[in-house]
C-alpha cells in the first residue's frame, strides 16, 4: 500500500504542506472526553428537548444516542449532535461506553471546504459503520443509531470468528460492515469488517499506521489509503470513479473529516433516494422513463419500485376508469344537458367529462393530466398499504 504524503488546502488553491513527518496524529479530542459526564448529558439532554436528537435503552441500562431526521433536514448542528451519531453511556456508571465518529459532511455541503492543514485520503466504503465497544467483559457491536439492528447481530458473529486479543478494551474502534446481504450501492467480493479507525479513553485517535498494525495482529484490513500529489488532485480524481466506487474519506490533522463522494455514485444514490411514494409520483408526473429508472437501481430495491409503481399506477387508473364508467353513462348526452346535470355529478367526474368527450386520452392533456395527478400526490410521503422494505430503509439511512 502506498505511503500518503502531507498535504494543506486554502480555501482558494492547492499547497503541498512540508511536513518533516510521514505519519498524521490528530491533535484534537473527541469532544465527548474532554467535558465532564454530567456536562456531557446534559448538553444531549438539552439536544434532545429541541428534537435534535434521541435515545435508545437497552436491556441492561445503556444507552445510544443519534440525531434525528429533523436535526438533518432543519440543520440543527451543534455540539451534542454532532457526536450523537452512535454515542453509548452507561448512566449506572456514570460512563462514556462508546465514542462514535462525530458527524462529518460531504465536501460544500454546510459550506464545509478544506481547512489549511495536513490530510489525509482513505476509501470510502459503501457498507454500514460498526461500533464496537468492550462492556461487561466482552467485545460488543451496535450500528449508528441502535443496538440489535441486523449489521450489528452480523458484525458481533463476525467478531466471534477472530483473536480480537489485539483490541484494547478501554478503545471505541469504528468499522464498517460489508457483505453481501448489506450492499447498498457497491458490490464487494469479500465479507469483512474494516477498520477505520479508533478512540481511546481520552479521545485521542491513533495512527494509521498503529491502526494497520491492530487491523493485521487480528486478521482484518483497513480502508485502503491513497496518495496524491495535491488535493486538487484527489478531487479530480473522485470526479472520476464510476458508480461502484463511492469515494473518498479525508481526515484532517485536527480530526475533522470530510467526505468527497463520486458524482456518478450520488446520481444513483439520488435515484435511490427517490424511491418513495412522493418520488415515485414526480416521476409518473414528469414522464419519466420508469424502466430505466429501474434498471439502474441494485436488484435489492426492484421490489420497492415495483411495488410504488403499482400502487401509484392503480390509483391514476381508478381515477381514469371512474371518468371513463360516467363518460359513457352519459355519451347520449349533449354537453349542454351535461352542464345542466353540473349539481347530479360528483365533482371528481363532472371536472373532466367534457375534456373525456373531446379526447378520452386525459394523460395527453396537459391541464387535465396535472389535475389527475394533484389529486392522487401521496400525503406526508405515505401511500397506503406500502412499507419500505428493510433493503431501502437500510440504505437510506446510511446515507445521512
């Protein structure tokens, strides 16, 4: 694997940062060790009250903090939902149990762009982050937002299988699950957990290369690390990875991170987060070409599709065949005894029954196509009888 040299960034050009040393240290903590415990719950107390984030209880008492839907779509970053992305305490205790990767952003989004200090790039995987922590003498796994969930369950008989003798109990060491049953996007050929990284008892990050030492001591890998002769060249080169490549994963001497994720992976990625019920009726409203649209999507969610399609399609047709059953009732009719019966007929049928007489394609015309679709827009994204498959639900979530 090829050694990766230091680089900066200024907001404006490219600089190749002259750093005596080959190996990165980050220089700050993890936020949550560097305040107190009752500081700590107090602030995701406090973060929980404005609806930014939550908690989850297990069993025995701990519990796992994440942000909520609303904390990412009202942006409602701050201190305490940054790091609660996976964050398990023990109020028992009175312990921090975990230290997640605080949340990071992909490049210009929050307006985040390149600090001027030393990086470094590693692969972006398209799996799902793995939290394993060490509780109750044994090394335990949970995924960003709950303990239990299927990648978990997988990641700890995954676990089972090695001599994790290597591991520090006191260390929150972050991997990311990938195999077959958990594709997102990207198809892998093996089956591993690989580690990203790790926070000590005092949030300090180790390495890469003690970290690669701890990943081959157990039989594991790392994230592949890349080398660039500038930043400007590692963004070119992410504009450049086919959509089974996601992208890459900066890590900054101060321990923040940013992700730059390939424009034709986000394009499918987008195309996924589409499949919904207010999606799938963008696309029936703007015409688009529903084959191809399912031909680019993983097989996974080909259910999903089909499904909204379906449910979608039978409501235009029931509209369509209620116009068509009063059309003909009345098809001995002038327009003009039509419009005298205007309080006999519902609504719903009497809007459309002279543009039907004209041309009883209604799909063609464009004022009464718009009129069909409006009355059949899902409410609040919901269709009924529809549930998101576990697979789509998987892989939009990751994505946040």
């Amino acid at each position: 694997m090829a050694d990766l040299g230091f680089f900066s960034a200024s907001p404006s050009f490219w600089i190749r940062c002259n750093a005596k040393e080959r190996r990165m240290t980050t220089q700050s903590r993890h936020f949550a060790r560097t305040i107190t415990y009752d500081e700590l719950t107090s602030g995701l107390e406090a973060a929980r009250s404005e609806g930014a984030i939550y908690c989850r209880k297990r069993e025995d008492g701990l519990l796992i903090w994440n942000y909520t839907n609303a904390c990412v779509y009202d942006r409602m970053w701050g201190p305490f939902s940054l790091i609660a992305r996976g964050l398990i305490i023990d109020p028992a205790r009175r312990e921090i149990v975990a230290t997640p990767f605080p949340k990071f952003f992909n490049l210009g989004e929050q307006d985040r762009v390149f600090p001027d200090e030393p990086f470094e790039v590693f692969e972006k995987l398209d799996g799902s982050l793995i939290v394993l922590f060490h509780h109750d003498g044994r090394w335990q796994a949970s995924t960003r937002g709950a303990f239990g969930t299927p990648q978990a369950v997988w990641a700890e008989a995954h676990m089972a299988r090695f001599d994790l003798s290597a591991l520090d109990p006191e260390t929150t060491y972050l991997a990311e699950a990938i195999y077959p049953e958990n594709r997102i996007i990207v198809s892998y050929d093996e089956e591993a957990l690989v580690l990203l990284s790790a926070y000590d008892a005092e949030g300090h990050e180790p390495d890469f290369a003690a970290l690669q030492s701890t990943a081959e001591r157990i039989g594991w890998r790392t994230a592949q690390r890349y080398r660039f002769a500038s930043a400007g060249e590692m963004v070119t080169s992410a504009e450049q990875l086919p959509e089974q490549e996601e992208g890459y994963v900066v890590r900054f001497a101060s321990g923040s991170r940013l992700k730059v994720k390939s424009p034709a992976y986000c394009r499918l990625h987008a195309i996924i987060n589409r499949i919904t019920p207010l999606g799938i009726w963008d696309m029936f409203r703007d015409g688009d070409d529903l084959e191809a649209v399912r031909r680019s999507i993983p097989e996974e969610l080909w259910g999903d599709f089909d499904a909204l399609v379906g449910a979608t399609q039978s409501l235009l047709d029931s509209r369509l065949a209620e116009v068509a059953d009063a059309a003909a009732r009345y098809e001995r009719l002038s327009n003009k005894e039509i419009g005298l019966m205007r309080d006999e007929i519902p609504p719903r049928i009497f809007s459309y029954l002279f543009a039907y007489r004209q041309n009883p394609d209604l799909l063609s015309d464009g004022k009464a196509r718009e009129k069909l679709m409006r009355e059949i827009r899902p409410t609040g994204n919901v269709l009924e009888g529809y549930e998101p498959s576990s697979a789509l639900t998987h892989i939009i979530g990751d994505a946040e």
